[in-house]
C-alpha cells in the first residue's frame, strides 16, 4: 500500500510539471499546445538514446533538456503571426511526426520495441527527485505568474495587438515561454523514463497530449492550484485503473478506454457548465494609489 | 509512373471524402473540428457492423452508416457544439477533442482494440504496367461521385446558397430569413455522412481498428490546411497535392539516381510529407495573404 502510494505520488508529481507547463502556455499566455507530449517525449527519448548507446544518464538528460526547448523555438516558428488554429495543427503534426519517428527509426531508441533505461532502484528517491523537480517548477510558474512579465504574458493572452501596442513585442514573449516551458516538460519526461525504466513511443500519442489537456482545463487552466488539482483527480482515476480492473473483474483493456472516455466526457462537461475550471482565475486589481 | 498515379487517385480520394467535412464544418462555424476524423471511424465501424453481422449488402451498408454517422454529428451538434457557439474558437477545437476521445473509447469499449477486416476479395487488374483492383476502382469513382454531388449541392440548389450564405456572413444571412439553425444542423450532416464514406473506403482498403485515427489525422489536416481551410474544393485538390507528392517521394527509386542500388523512401514517412507540406504551407501564408489582397 505505501508503495503503491509512493508510486502514485511520483507519477502525480511528474504528469503537475507537465500540467503546469501547459499552464504557463495556455493559462498564461493562450498559447493552444496540441503537443505538449512532445518535450515530454524529447526528455524520454533524450535518456533512451543515451542507454541505448551506451551514454551515461546525465548525457541523456542533458540531451533531452537541450534539445526540447530548440524543438520549441522551431516549432513555434511557422506558429507565429498566425491564428492559433495553425499553431494547434502544427504542434499535434510535430508531435506526431516526433512518435513516427521513433517508431520508425530503430537506430535512436529500439523503434516499437522500445528501450530500457536505468530505473530508480529506490522508489522514495523517485518520488523526492519528482516533488523537488515539482517545487521548483511550482516556484518558477508562481514567480513569473506574480511579475510583471505574468502580466504581460496575460494582456498576450486577451489581446495580442494591445500587447504590441504598449511596446511589448509578442512573439519574443511567445518563444521565452515556449522555451521555458519546454524545459520543464522535457525535465519530466527524464524523470519518468528513469522511473518507469522502459521508453517506448506507444507511451507518447495524442491522447497522452489530451490527458493532459483534461487536467488543465478541468481544474482551471490560469491558476497553478488548478492545474495541480485537475492532475490529482485525473492522474488518481489513471493509476488506479489497474485496480479498478482487478476488483471489477473487467477486461483492462475496457477499462482503459472507459477511462479515456471518461476524460473526453469531463473536458466536455467543462466546457459547458463550468469553462473557468474547478478554480477560475480571480481578477488581479491594482490600486494606483497605493503602488 | 502511371501506377504513382493511380496510386495518388486512390489515397486522395480516401482522404479527401474526409478532408471536405472538415474545411465545411470551418467554413460555416469557424473552428478545426478534431472530432471530425472520429465521425470517419465510427462510420467506418458502423459499415462493419451492418455489413458482417446484420448481413446488410456492403453498399446499402455504407449508405446507412453513412446517414447514422450524419445522424450522430448532428446530435453532437445539438448536444454540444450548439451550446458553445460564444466560445473562443480555441475552447471549440480543446471541446471536439474531448468529444473525439468519448467517440473513440467508445469504439474502443464496445469492438476491442484488435484490427478487423472486412474480408473482400476484389478483381486485380492491369493497364499497362500499373496494377489494382476493381475495389482501387470503385473508391476512385465513389470519391469523384461525392465530390460532384456536394459541389452540386452548394452551388445548384438553394440550401447550397443559404449554406454559402451563412458561411460568407452569418450575421447577414440570418437577416435576410435563413434559417441558421437548421442549416448548420444540414452541414453536420453532410460532414458525419462523408466522414463516414470516407472512413469506410479507407477502412475496406487496408482494414479497420480504433488507431485508424491516428492514421488518417494527419494526412486529413494537412489536406485541409493546404486548401486553406475553409476552402471544401480547396481541401479536395490539397488532398491530392499531398497524394501526389507522398506517393512520389515513395514511389520514386531515388537510389538509382546516385548508384546501382535501388533505394526509396520507406512508406512509414508518408506522414512526414504531410506535416511537412502543413508546415512550409503555414510559413508562405502571410506572403500568400498579402500577395491577393494587393491584388
């Protein structure tokens, strides 16, 4: 039982740095990201390239870190100064392309068959390097979610031309986000090859992406307790289905997609009763007088 | 060369059935509707059903999934899509995914995820050096029909009008008596019946599982990107454009260019030149823009 807790607790850790990721681009800055498994995979694949060639861990890890927030910057290129349709197509096709090509292409990491990486023998040192890695995204999100620049970030949000007009240019503020977090996503995905031990791209398709995505937008997507919570509820449905099946009696594979359906079904509901998410953003007022 | 031909007929008309539904739905609504490609996939599942295990004939089965898959896009609409028209368009394309992820387990949940086939044994036959079979045949006919039937439909009739009307300016169109209503109700259906034409040919060519959207997305996106997206011929001949190009860079032995090996690009890559086109597509559109309103 307190493994199974320890285990929960570093998986949940893991998927709130993802979800905070997504809220510094999408809750801060309204940038649609239908690819956030992508920095996730990078990170992954980044630790499965180095195990798979004999790399030490750090290598792969500095790998991953490095070269997500480049995938960024390139992706985000075709993105910018265009709605945020194109920039939703561009960054699924991106994620996409980047699973194909690990699935296709055995040489990096084992294509289907995957890759095993070294696994954290210890799973409570598993869990304090997921909450540490937590704590400092936590910082870092609250810390630019606090600053002027947050509030930049969220006249971006509302209005990119009055962004502009008080002489912020928006894309540089699109690409430092994209960048950061970036970072952060990819740091979660080492972590979780190191914790699960296994890499393999059926690990990493669009649905991973949308998991994500309920999380956010279930639990409000501008507020960092929010996202936090929306992972909770979401991760604790994900790493109790094994159980769920056990005790039901049910096929796993049912239950797996009753689970996803069920995501598909809150984001839904979301969207119709309550658009703001379990916690909305409150107001920020300044009082000029008093600054 | 006529057979990368024949080939890019065939892939474009599977994807282009689809792909129209999609810059249709754009046009009129104004948002990229990811649920779209799981229309295909239930139509597809439903063709099976009715085909396999109510003994329907294949044809009359395709036609009733077909107005089922309608059936279940407009109730979406109602259901969904109706209720959230405020919305930012961005909210709109986050809520189609949660509906295509409910369709899918759906799927997933009631026929397993193992692949079926439907189990036919079509004709192969021959021009010149060029092979396939009468099935190849059929789903390039049917893809043509489809398309001269819709473009009939919204430029020779009067509900075509209205559609085109509310399309170009909602708010005007409404003024002037169209029922918006139960126009957009007609649009969602022309797009869950194509999606499932179109899932169901794709699904008789190689064969049915609920990954098959993973398959289909990209290359439907980029079709419908390449057309401009709200552009429903537009995504037709962008359907081809990306055919012609995907078959041609696997078709092509590029080995034999440089040495006596022969080499070509393996057709696990198709979906690189999709995102690839979607891509390079996206990086001219300012260009592109600027260029026809200067002129």
């Amino acid at each position: 039982m307190i493994d199974f807790a320890v285990f929960s607790i570093t998986i949940i850790a893991v998927w709130s740095v993802l979800a905070i990721s997504l809220h510094l681009q999408f809750g801060l800055t309204g940038l649609v990201n239908f690819g956030q498994v992508l920095p996730f995979a990078v990170g992954a694949y980044g630790t499965a390239f180095a195990a798979a060639h004999g790399l030490p861990a750090w290598a792969g890890a500095g790998i991953g870190v490095t070269l997500a927030p480049l995938l960024g910057l390139l992706v985000i290129l075709p993105a910018s100064r265009l709605a945020q349709d194109y920039w939703a197509l561009v960054t699924l096709g991106a994620g996409e392309i980047f699973r194909l090509t690990m699935l296709n292409v055995p040489v990096i990491a084992g294509g289907d068959e995957g890759t095993s990486v070294y696994r954290f023998q210890n799973a409570d040192l598993a869990m304090v390097l997921a909450l540490t890695l937590l704590l400092v995204t936590l910082l870092f999100a609250r810390r630019v979610g606090a600053s002027p620049l947050g509030r930049m970030l969220r006249v971006l949000r509302e209005d990119e031309v009055l962004a502009a007009t008080l002489g912020r240019n928006p894309f540089r503020l699109q690409r430092m986000v994209t960048a950061a977090s970036w970072v952060m996503a990819a740091a979660a995905g080492v972590l979780y090859a190191h914790v699960t031990g296994y890499i393999s791209p059926s690990s990493f398709t669009v649905l991973e992406t949308f998991v994500i995505w309920t999380a956010v937008v279930l639990g409000g997507p501008s507020t960092i307790t929010g996202v936090l919570l929306g992972t909770v509820i979401v991760q604790l449905t994900s790493v109790s289905t094994r159980f769920v099946a056990q005790w039901s009696g049910l096929p796993s594979d049912l239950v797996a997609n009753l689970r996803l359906g069920a995501y598909g079904l809150v984001l839904i509901l979301v969207f119709l009763y309550r658009p703001q998410g379990l916690i909305p953003e409150r107001k920020l007022r300044y009082d000029a007088d008093r600054l | 060369m006529l057979q990368i031909l024949i080939n890019t007929l065939i892939y474009s008309g599977e994807i282009g059935i689809i792909a129209v539904g999609v810059a249709l739905s754009y046009s009129v609504l104004r948002f990229a509707n990811f649920a779209h490609i799981q229309f295909a996939v239930v139509g597809a599942y439903l063709a099976f059903t009715l085909n396999q295990f109510l003994h329907c004939p294949l044809v009359l089965a395709v036609i009733l999934a077909a107005v089922l898959t309608g059936g279940i896009a407009v109730t979406v609409d109602a259901l969904v899509f109706s209720r959230l028209r405020d919305v930012t368009p961005e909210g709109k394309m986050i809520v189609s995914w949660g509906v295509a992820l409910l369709l899918r387990s759906t799927m997933g949940a009631i026929f397993g995820s193992s692949s079926r086939v439907f189990g036919l044994e079509p004709a192969s036959l021959q021009i010149g050096d060029a092979f396939f079979t009468s099935l190849d045949v059929v789903v390039v006919v049917v893809a043509i029909l489809a398309m001269i039937l819709l473009h009939f439909l919204l430029y020779s009739t009067r509900l075509g009008t209205a559609l085109r009307a509310l399309a170009s300016n909602a708010d005007l169109a409404a003024t002037r008596g169209i029922p918006a209503r139960r126009m957009v109700s007609l649009m969602w259906f022309i797009c869950g019946a194509y999606a499932a034409i179109g899932g169901s040919l794709f699904a008789l060519e190689s064969q049915l599982a609920p990954n098959m959207d993973l398959i289909i997305l990209l290359p439907v996106f980029a079709s419908v990107t390449l057309g401009g997206l709200s552009n429903v011929f537009g995504a037709a001949l962008g359907a081809l454009g990306l055919s012609l190009a995907q078959n041609l860079l696997i078709g092509v032995d590029f080995g034999s260019w440089f040495s006596a090996n022969s080499w070509s690009v393996p057709t696990q890559f198709r979906d690189f030149i999709a995102v690839g086109a979607m891509v390079i597509i996206l990086l001219l559109r300012p260009y592109l823009a600027r260029r026809r309103r200067a002129v």
